[in-house]
C-alpha cells in the first residue's frame, strides 16, 4: 500500500536543533502523519505526482504547542469571580458552587469552547483535570483531532465510598480512551490536591496506579496558605509527603510549585517529577513566583500552562511564553536566568513529554507531523530576520497569529478557520449554555 505524502514547501521551520542554529528554510515531507524529511526546497521533478503539497508562503512553521494544565470544563466561567479573591476563597464562593449546576450539555459547552480557542492559538495537545462527564470531553478530542490527557479529577472531602466511586470512573476513564483517537488520547489518575485529598486517598489512588501502570497528576504548592496549613496539620511539607505515600514512584507531572522547598526540588530532580508552570494564573490569584530557574538548574522538566480560564483568562500559550519568560527576569534581577529558546522548549518539546508523547514537540525526522504556521506580516513581527525568529515568537507574537494547525500531518485549522468543528454552533451553545 502507496503511502500518503504531504510536502509542505516554502516554510521557515523552528526546528529548535540548537541555540545557535534554531531556524533551518526549507521543506518539511510527511509520510503517514509522521515527519520523513526536512532540508532545502525540493526541486519541482522531485515531488511525486501523488503528493499533496501545501505552500507555507513563507511563514514559520513551530512544532504545536503543549498546554500542560487546564480544566477546559469550567471555561464558560471566564471572568466569573473576578473580584480579586485568594485562590481558597475563589474556589469556594465562585467556582464550585457554580460548577454545582454544570449539566452535561453545559459542560460540553464549555469544552468545545476551549478546544475551539486551542485549536485556533496553535496548541495541539493539552490536559485537563475536570470531575464532569470526562467521556464527552474524550468524543469531543476524538472529533477534533487534537492530543489530550484527560484526567477525571477526584476530591477526596466525602465518604470512603463516594472516593471509591471517583476513584473507579478515573480508572474507567482509563480503560476507556488511554491510547485511543489514534493514539492522541492518554489518561492520567489526577486528586485534586494533598489539601483536598486525605492522605489515606491519595494511598488508594498511588496503589491503583501502579496497579495499571497509569500516570499521576495533582496540584501542588499553589499557594502559600495550603503548605503551611499541610505542614500544620501533618507535620510536613506536602511535596515529602506526597512521596512517602509513594506518589513519586511512577510517573508525575504537578501543577503550579510555586512554594516547593530546595528539599522538594531537590527531590523531584532525583526522582524524575515534572512541573507545569502556569505563570498567568499564579500571578492572577496571587499565588506567587515559581522558583522556575531553580527547577531548570537541577535538570527539572518544566512545561507551560494555562490553568482554567476562570483564573488565565484565556488559553493563549503565546501569552504564556511570554509572561513566564519575563517574570523571572524580574523577580531575579537577572535578564540571562530565561532564554526564548528554552521558553519555546518548555511549550513544545518539553510539554509533550511531560504528557507522555514521546514522539511529538520537535520538526525532526521520525516525530508526528503536529505543527503550526505563524503569519510574520503583522507590524509586531517587523523586521524580520531570521535571528530575530525566536525573540519575535516569545515576545511579540500571540495566538492570533496562527493561520494553519496540523496533527499527525492532518489539517484541522486552515487560514484561521477550523475544520473539524463547527466554530458557530460553538459560539453559539457557549452564549446559550451560561
């Protein structure tokens, strides 16, 4: 059987090789959804007559980009609460109470919003930690062609068997769509937090886990009030006692550390624990200033992401770039502790990984076609010259800019539109829905 080829000609590919060679022009072939070739131009009797081929106009083409923490079902709360409240408050007064009345065709709402708003700002996979009808969320991935890790999020504050309960549908969940769409879907385990979870919880979630062989996510270290609060009533600090429960065994990815300890940092060096950065929603709740520098000195996989836009408020990864980037040139003094480069590294290869796609986030032979092309015509993209790729990426341009998204060489956005969902029906349910 013929394999399929698409070419895309004409592109400025981020190949991201080195930090002295990062951009290399030229074209990129795909065989089968995967990355077969990328060098100069093909001449035009070098292409197969049988292959499609796709002019990038020059544009640059990035590897998708990964959003690596999100709760896409409480989108339709985008501005909702926002009366300057401490995280605790917020969830409190605003957020579950609300999520209270989420029905289904809500939560879907919702969810077909945020992926719509992904899709069209360049991400091409994402998790999300929500409680509510994670099978809809999982056909709607499916539907999309985008990547997901879909997490059923599981607070522990209720009856042994009610966390039973949330503890088997995770694990259905599992069973259900890890590795399924082709492969785009996975599923971690994922309690909420050590400050909602008990620990005698989050012992029986690490032991189904390694039962199955499934990943672990949590948040961890949000703020400052739950460490002390944890260090109060245990008589230690959440990130050590996560490991004592064994949390730190298989693979895990946290959320937010923005109050990790040199001791926890330490030991999730050691033992290979990932960590999404999600700058925008930390300074928006005033959780603080993770110690990013920090965790990349010790080796540390950092990964960007959104949160929820209840507390972003939107699901732009190019805004988040450029916070996390500046942010800790600020609060250091010190313009050398980040680099555009190793910002678009934690947006793309690095937050692959830190989902579990091995082989997605890099242009290199032999990885999934997931790509992106970036318009360079906007005044904020001026001048333009190759060495300045990188810089304008980070610092200038914004999801806006995205014209054209790929996923295992399939085109699911083109000249801004997608194409493998209805973006006025999802206007439409999303106004209808709240």
């Amino acid at each position: 059987m013929m394999k399929k080829k698409l070419i895309i000609n004409n592109g400025v590919f981020i190949t991201l090789d080195s930090k002295e060679n990062p951009v290399r022009t030229g074209c990129m072939i795909i065989e089968d959804g995967t990355i077969t070739f990328i060098g100069e131009t093909l001449p035009a009797e070098e292409i197969p007559e049988e292959a499609e081929v796709v002019d990038a106009k020059g544009r640059w083409v990035l590897p998708g980009l990964a959003n690596t923490h999100g709760h896409t079902g409480s989108t339709l709360l985008r501005g909702a609460g926002d009366d300057d409240l401490p995280v605790m408050k917020w969830l409190e007064t605003v957020m579950w109470p609300a999520e209270k009345n989420f029905t289904e065709e809500i939560t879907k709402a919702g969810n077909a919003l945020a992926i719509g708003e992904m899709l069209k700002s360049g991400t091409t996979a994402f998790l999300d930690m929500y409680h509510l009808h994670m099978n809809t969320t999982a056909e709607l991935v499916e539907k999309s062609g985008l990547n997901a890790v879909l997490c059923r999020g599981m607070i522990g504050l209720c009856p042994g068997h009610e966390q039973q309960g949330k503890l088997n549908e995770a694990t259905a969940l599992y069973h259900d769509w890890h590795n399924k769409a082709d492969g785009r879907i996975r599923v971690m385990l994922s309690p909420h937090a050590p400050y909602t979870c008990p620990p005698s919880f989050l012992e029986m979630i690490v032991d189904r886990a390694q039962e199955h062989g499934i990943a672990l996510h949590t948040h961890l270290a949000e703020n400052r009030k739950e460490v002390e609060e944890h260090i109060r009533q245990y008589g230690k600090r959440p990130g050590l006692h996560l490991d004592e429960i064994g949390f730190f065994d298989g693979n895990a990815l946290i959320a937010h550390g923005v109050h990790l300890a040199e001791e926890e940092l330490d030991l999730f060096a050691r033992k290979g624990v990932k960590i999404s950065h999600n700058p925008v929603s930390n300074l928006k709740l005033g959780s603080g200033i993770a110690d990013v520098p920090g965790m990349r000195k010790r080796g540390i996989s950092v990964s960007l992401g959104t949160d929820s836009t209840a507390s972003n408020n939107n699901l732009d990864m190019f805004e988040e770039m450029k916070v996390s980037a500046l942010i800790h040139k600020g609060a250091s003094e010190d313009p050398t502790v980040t680099s555009a480069f190793d910002t678009l590294k934690s947006a793309t290869e690095e937050g692959m990984k830190a989902l579990g796609f091995m082989n997605k986030g890099k242009l290199a032979a032999g990885y999934d076609a997931d790509f992106i092309f970036l318009d360079r015509t906007g005044f904020h993209a001026l001048p333009d010259k190759p060495e300045r790729a990188l810089s304008h990426i980070v610092y200038s341009l914004k999801g806006s800019d995205v014209t054209d998204v790929f996923v295992k060489g399939k085109m699911l956005v083109k000249d801004r539109e997608l194409l493998t969902l209805d973006e006025e029906k999802i206007r439409a349910d999303a106004k209808q829905a709240i």
